[in-house]
C-alpha cells in the first residue's frame, strides 16, 4: 500500500503497482489530479484555439471545474 493525498488534502492508502525494474518498485506517491484536469491543455494539442477551448467549456463539452473556482 501507498499512501497518496488528495487534492482537498485528504489522505489515504491505495494498492502499489505489482512492477519491477532491476528490483526497484515505482513508488512514488502523487497528489490525485481533478477530473478535468488536463482537459484544456488537451483541447489545445488538439489544435482548438482559446476561444474554442473556452466555449467546449462554457457548453460542457470538457470539465475544467478547477479552473472556474
């Protein structure tokens, strides 16, 4: 188990990855992102302007709740 906080500073133990390399296990314990998060940055690879991103967000196309606090 790892422990992991989450974004309102909660925290809890989640189940570690079973992986291996060179007998070192990736743990590294990560804040939790919001849902969403990454949604603008996303649109934008995706070759969507601010104004569309902006607007896929005003019409819940995308979630950013995080950005509209």
């Amino acid at each position: 188990m790892v422990p992991i906080t989450f974004l309102d500073g909660k925290n809890s133990m989640l189940p570690a990855l079973p992986l291996e390399m060179d007998g070192n296990r990736f743990v590294e314990p990560r804040i939790v992102p919001y849902a969403g998060a990454d949604s603008a940055s996303i649109a934008r690879e995706l070759g969507y302007g601010p104004d569309e991103v902006q607007n896929l967000i005003q019409e819940e196309i995308i979630s950013c709740e995080h950005l509209q606090e």
